[in-house]
C-alpha cells in the first residue's frame, strides 16, 4: 500500500507534526501505534516500513449460542433461519488459540 505524508499545520504552542495517509486516506501507523513523527526522516522511516508490509486475510470460524422460544424444535428452528442475525442477537462462544491456528487465508494482498 502507498502512502502520502502530510506536514499538519501547526497552533501557538505546536509546531505541527509530520503524519502519512493512504490512498483512501486512512492513517497510518508506525510498529508502535505512531501516527504523528516530530521529523520527515521520521515520517520517512515509517512510511517506508508501512509499504513494505503486506495485508493477508483471515477466516476464523465462530460459533454462536441463540435462545428461541417456540413451541417445538421445527418452529425455533424455522424462526432461527428467518430472524437469527436479523431480528435476533446470538451471543459469541468464545473462541480459543485453536480457531486462530486453523484460521484459512483467503486473501494475500502483497
């Protein structure tokens, strides 16, 4: 990804900062959630490190628990295929190192 930096403009008791944006002008940050540098070689160092990483995505399954009220299983499940996610809120099963080690790359955007 390429970014931009931007010299803010500064008030009477800062001088501004250099900080850089992407195109779709998202911040960017540095390996320390930096967002402003004091110097250009700074903000120079942090942009180069930022365009030099990639962005992969992940799938990692979840589950969720969701409590209906009906009058036989073939209802509650009628009504779960027609509102769950929607009219109803499930709630998030935790999930632990497993799910994230079996997580699927769907995406290498480098």
């Amino acid at each position: 990804m390429k970014y931009e930096i931007v010299k803010t403009q500064g008030t009477k008791t800062s001088v501004g900062a250099f900080m850089m944006f992407d195109e779709q002008g998202n911040e960017g940050f540095d390996s320390d959630g930096n967002n402003a540098w004091d110097t250009l070689e700074e903000a120079k160092k942090a942009k180069a490190h930022a365009e030099k990483m990639k962005t992969y995505n992940f799938e990692v399954p979840a589950f969720y628990r969701y409590e209906i009220e009906a009058n036989s299983e073939e209802e509650a499940r009628s009504i779960l295929e027609d509102k769950g996610g929607i009219d109803i809120d499930g709630e998030l099963c935790e999930l632990d190192y497993r799910d994230y080690q079996n997580a699927k790359l769907i995406e290498d955007n480098s």
